[in-house]
C-alpha cells in the first residue's frame, strides 16, 4: 500500500483539513509532520465544527490511529485544549500516538516569538506568534527538548540550562524582559509528560509496521508551498518544509512510498501573513470575497485575523503544484464565486515589462504585475451539485481551464465545508487536464 500526502500549493489555508477528513474515512494512519499549532484546519461533521491545530485531521475518524510525528513542534497545553474539545461535545477520545523524537515548544519559544515580532514594528513578518521560528532555531542550533528527555528530570535540567542561558542574556539586553526560571519550566513539562505519556511511542517503528501489513496511511502538510523557507516567498515564510518531499523526513517513512501527492488549492487566492501577494484585492471587492469565503469567512483558524484575499494565480499555483509534485489537485470552495457575474484568473505575470508564466524568486515576485483573463460567472449556488455534469456550464469552464493552466488533473472540487459538498471528477470518467475546453 502507498503513502498519500495531503499537501497546500498556495500560501495555506487552503482547505486542507476537508480532504484529510474526507480521506481519512478510508485509511489507518493520519500523520502531522511538520510545522505546529500555528495553523490551523477546520472539520465540520455531525458533531459540529472543530478548529485543529495540532491534532492529525483524521481525529473524528473511529479507528483511525492519528500520528504526532518527529518533525513535528509540539506545545502541549495546546493539544490539551484540542483534545478537551472531543470530552465536551460527547465524542470519543481520538486514537493518537506521539513520536518520541518529537520536540517540545516550550513558553519562551512563544515569548521570544512574540518580542521579537513587537521590536521588528513595521518590519514584521506575520508570525503567528506561536512560537515556532524559536522553537525550529533551538532544533537545529541542537538546544531542543526531544519528547524521550521528559523522563529524565536530570537531564532535562541540563539541556533547559544550556538553552535559555543566552536567552536571558537576549531577554535582559535588548528586549529588558525578566530571565526565564528554569525550575518553573521543570515544574510544568512534569505534568504535562504525565499528561502525554499515554500517547508516546516510537511512531517510526509503529508506520514502517503498517506499511508491512499494507495498511492505508495519509501524511498532512500544514500550510502551503508558497511558505516553504527554500521554495517559497522567503523571508516571509514558516520556519519547517512544508513540501510532500519532507514528509518521509517528518513522519519518518521512506521517501518512494509516497506515490500520491493530493495539492489543495482554492478557486481563489488567499493569504495569511506578510510577504508578496500578485493578485490581491482591495476594499470593498476584497471585503466582499472575505465575507463570503468558507464557512465563517477568509480569517484565520489559529489567530482569528482577516486573510488577503484575491483571483485565483495560476502562475503562482502551478509552481506550488510542481514543487509539491503533486500527482493531482483538491479545488476548493468554488461554490464561494457563485455571487460573481464575471471571474479574473492570473494567467501570467509581467516583471520589467517582460512576460512570464515562471513563478519568479522573492526579490523578483515584489515587482511582478498580473495578467488577466476574464471569465463569466454562474451566478448562482452550486452547493448541491454532486457531479461535474451538475455544475453550470462556465462554472465547468473555470474548472477547466484552471486545470489546464496548473497543468495538473483536478481529481476533486468542493462546493461547501461539510463532507459531503465534494465531487469526485474521477468517478465521472472525465479527468484529464488536456481534454476540450468548452468557451462560450
């Protein structure tokens, strides 16, 4: 059996959480593998609507074994509150195994986060504040506190002496902050390692077993291409691969088992966060697009802030896609367009005067101008289409020429949040990016 990844081909939010879901229901393992909780997915099931941050989207599956992996940055209070929400609605308690190698986001990772954001004033990058650009600069400077290091209170002891050491010489000097107390940190891992212990295992071993027993598995990107640090808009990026490629890393699986790469991406663009945005809307057209976006609007699951929002980028999707290398294409939200008479795609870009349908690298992306196409709109509600042949004729052509713009077939369109609002293009037997485009 093959791994799949689920994986953003845009700037995140994408509606990534539905399609894990909606998987999910067929597979054995769901696995976070990168990033933390400073993004989040939504579900909306029978149960109600559930805000995921750290918890794998296969959470409200019965029988579903949801994997925390080593790549991942876990804040512990913050899996508190998420599982909390599953005793308050009545649900039962996920199946969930934390990988052993996992590392701990710790409060002066949210801390340093949050200062620094502060002191940078105009020249923020957007952070969520979450504390993860401090967290992933302690992994790799090799000052992290592995999940395993819980148990050994000696030990611990050590490496949070020789973490926050130059930390409160930072606190103290540039930001004149109070140092951090070593004992209080010590103090509140030991109660949530016994909260934790439960969970952890050696998740490694516990996948590479279910793929000997050929068992379905799907590993979960947070956040899209476009926030990868190599391959997206640096400096305004997130600070782990957000690729399908770092997933065998993250997860802890062999890189030629993921043979099916899902890229989401919606009909049109958003974007949380700082950083170079070509096709975005202003004032009243982009307030209205907001409003209307997803089930509750274009704001942020995890910090509640307003998303940019604009017409969908070809230019900038077929480069998510690519780098993904995404084997086929989740569109989302396109009944969110129904109130439009006419629609714009990106189908280019124009920088120096020059035109190009290559992604350009960020010092280049800050000068890039749109080139649009128009298309007619539908004008009308498609929620309840569950076919292709449902869809209104220019709501078919938008999809198909979207498609033959990224150059990648688009296996499944949302019309809505809840799981059911999903068409399968494969089960209609007209997939194919190359197939006759229909203009009227």
């Amino acid at each position: 059996m093959t791994v799949t990844a689920i994986v953003g081909a845009n700037w995140g939010d994408e509606g990534k959480g539905k399609f894990t879901d909606l998987l999910a229901a067929k597979s054995g393992y769901v696995v976070r593998y990168q990033g933390g909780s400073n993004a989040g997915h939504t579900i909306i099931n029978q149960y109600g609507k559930f805000a995921l941050h750290l918890l794998p989207s296969g959470v409200c599956h019965a029988g579903v074994t949801n994997v925390i992996g080593p790549g991942v940055a876990l804040n512990i209070r913050a899996l508190q509150q998420e599982l909390a929400q599953f005793t308050e609605r009545g649900m039962p308690a996920p199946k969930l195994r934390i990988s052993d190698r996992a590392q701990v986001l710790l409060p002066y990772h949210i801390l340093l986060d949050e200062l620094e954001e502060e002191r940078l004033g105009a020249r923020k990058f957007g952070s969520t504040k979450q504390g993860i650009a401090p967290f992933y600069a302690d992994k790799y400077a090799k000052l992290g506190i592995q999940v395993a290091d819980l148990w050994d209170e000696a030990q611990l002891r050590e490496k949070l002496t020789a973490s926050t050491t130059p930390k409160n010489v930072l606190l103290h000097h540039l930001y004149q902050k109070p140092a951090i107390d070593v004992e209080e940190i010590v103090a509140l891992l030991r109660g949530q390692a016994d909260f934790i212990r439960p969970y952890v295992c050696d998740t490694t071993d516990l996948l590479h077993e279910a793929l000997a027993k050929k068992e379905s598995i799907l590993v979960e990107g947070q956040l899209g291409a476009l926030r990868d640090p190599d391959h997206g808009i640096y400096p305004y990026t997130t600070s782990s691969s957000t690729l399908a490629g770092f997933a065998a890393v993250g997860a802890g699986l062999t890189p030629h088992c993921i043979q099916t790469v899902v890229a989401v991406t919606k009909a049109y663009s958003s974007c949380a966060g700082e950083g170079a945005f070509v096709t975005e809307l202003f004032e009243e057209e982009a307030e209205e697009l907001r409003k209307r976006g997803g089930d509750a609007g274009e704001y942020g699951v995890t910090t509640g802030r307003p998303r940019r929002v604009g017409w969908f980028d070809a230019v900038a999707t077929r480069y998510g896609c690519k780098v993904q290398g995404a084997t086929e294409v989740a569109l989302t939200n396109l009944d969110v367009l129904g109130y439009l008479t006419e629609i714009e795609v990106c189908y280019a870009y124009e920088i120096d005067g020059v035109e190009t349908t290559s992604f350009p690298n960020p010092s280049q992306l800050v000068r890039a101008i749109p080139l649009y196409e128009k298309w007619q709109g539908w004008g009308c509600d498609i929620s309840q289409a569950r076919s292709f042949a449902e869809l209104p004729q220019q709501a078919q052509a938008y999809v198909r020429r979207i498609e033959q713009l990224i150059g990648v077939d688009i296996r499944w369109i949302s019309v809505g949040p809840h799981r059911d609002q999903t068409i399968d293009m494969q089960e209609g037997g007209i997939r194919g990016w190359n197939r006759p485009l229909l203009i009227d």
